[in-house]
C-alpha cells in the first residue's frame, strides 16, 4: 500500500461530531468542513441517552461505550437509529475491565481510522486492541507497541496506525505505524515534538486523516487542527475556532474515518473492514508481546 497523501479528503464532504453532555446524552452533530476546518455546520440532533461513562468513536458508524464499571460495548449507528445486535439489544458486550472514565485515564484510549483501540496505561504502556466487526471477534488483543511512555498523559489515534500523544506541558509527540516504506511494517518513534501549547485542550479526537478536533477548557471554543504528514506542517498554528460553547461536555468525539490521506478503498465500511488482514498484519508486525 502506498503511503500518505499530502491530499486530505473526506468520503462524504462532512464528519459527524458527537457531543456527550454530563447527563450522558449524546447528539450527533454535522461538521461540513473537516477538511479546511471552516465554521460551517449542517443538521444536529440526539441520538441516544444513558451514555454515562466514556464515549468513543470508531469508523463508519461503530461506536464504543464504557460504563463507569469497565464494560466495554459495541453499538452502530447507521444514520437514522441504532442497528440491533444478534440476541436482541442494541449492544455488544466486548469484555470488562476497562477501566478508562476516571478524570486520570479516560483520555489515555483513542480509535484511528480502521476501528483499532489504542490505550496507554499509567505505567507507561502503550497497547492496541482490533475487534473484527464484520466476524464479531477480537483479531487483536493487547498487542504491546511500546513501553516507558510515562511522560505523556493524553493520546489521540487518527489515520492508520498513527498516534499522537501529549505530555504534561503541552507537547505533541506523533508515532506511527511506517507500513509503506519497506518490507515490514515498523514501529517509529518521534525524534522531536511536532507541535506545543495543548495542555488547556480537553476532549481531543480526530475524524481521520490527522485532522484534530478539540475544546480550549479555557473558551469552550471547539478548534480545528490538521497536521500534513507529508510536508510536516500544521495548516494553522494556532487552530480554526468551528464552534463555541463546547465546555460543559463530557466527551466530544468524531467518527475516526470521516476524514483520510488514504485511498477510500481499504476503509472500514458500515459493514466492517475491507482490509482487516492487513490491519492485523501490520499490528503483530510491530508488537513486542
């Protein structure tokens, strides 16, 4: 597969945005221009209630709760309602212990573009979890990618097999997954930060393709970033205000492949993925468990 474009596009001309307030009800929100971060909005509406622990955004639909007691589900919203599960109910129990809605670690888990749950744990270490959602089975479980991280405390996933994670100060640190430049896949770590001045940004996610979107906890602006993987520069330093009056949420998240710098046709459908095998391929490539 080739690498990164330096091309940035978005499969439906919009990335649906999902708000979660601290009742646990959760809107889905349209941002018409993810891709030049423009203040334009389309429909907005709720989707659901209930949603009292953490909320995350998976591609093309498939979301992820947590409960305050560690379960963690499966639902997918096709546009219009929740999609029944087999057995009835409008989730999937994927299994407990996880332990992600306290203050300290609900921002150390995040999803990029192929559905693949990313979670740093307090010690430091940084692991990758892929469930199968067109076989409705794990085809990874704690695959560990890297350790001694204890310098960061927020992670966000966004394109494939890239995870940008912060430090206490405000820096931005990016690692990926290099799956294009060789024969195997390898684990790169950041030689250098690229970029500072995040530590007053809270519920940061990405709708794919290194777009960013996160509230100012000091405005309650919610702010537009993209990060070009291929010329290594931000399209604004300081970010696009696309909305104000963001701070009471509990979670803001966005679908994880609204957004890519990569040819549409391995992206995960509402179906599921179209190219998991290499999706796992890459991730038991680099994983030192």
């Amino acid at each position: 597969m080739a690498g990164p474009s330096t091309t940035l596009t978005a499969r439906y001309g919009l990335a649906p945005v999902y708000p979660c307030d601290a009742a646990g009800d959760l809107y889905l929100f349209e941002h018409e221009a993810p891709t030049n971060g423009a203040f334009t909005w389309g429909e907005s509406y709720q989707i659901g209630g209930g949603w009292l622990g953490r909320v995350l955004a998976g591609p093309s639909g498939w979301m992820f709760g947590i409960t305050t007691g560690g379960e963690l589900r499966l639902l997918h919203y096709n546009g219009t309602r929740w999609d029944g599960f087999p057995g009835g109910g409008e989730y999937k129990v994927l299994g407990q212990g996880w332990s992600y809605t306290a203050a300290n670690t609900r921002n150390r888990i995040s999803v990029d573009e192929d559905g693949v749950l990313y979670t740093l744990d307090t010690s430091g270490n940084l692991k990758a979890h892929y469930y199968n959602f067109a076989k409705n089975q794990w085809a990874v479980q704690g695959a560990l990618l890297d350790t001694g991280l204890t310098q960061y405390n927020a992670i966000v996933a966004t394109s494939k097999g890239v995870v940008y994670m912060r430090t206490t100060a405000g820096a931005m640190f990016r690692y990926h997954i290099d799956f294009w430049s060789g024969t195997n896949p390898t684990w790169v770590r950041p030689v250098a930060q690229v970029t500072t001045g995040w530590q007053n940004l809270k519920n940061i996610s990405s709708p794919g393709g290194e777009v960013f979107y996160a509230v100012d906890s000091s405005t309650g602006n919610l702010l537009w970033h993209s990060y070009n993987p291929v010329t290594k520069k931000w399209a604004s330093t300081a970010g696009n205000v696309i909305g104000t009056g963001w701070n009471n949420e509990q979670d803001v998240v966005a679908q994880s492949n609204a957004c890519s710098r990569f040819d549409w046709a391995t992206a995960c459908t509402s179906f599921g993925p179209r190219d998991g095998g290499a999706v796992v391929t890459r991730l038991n490539a680099v994983r030192k468990n």
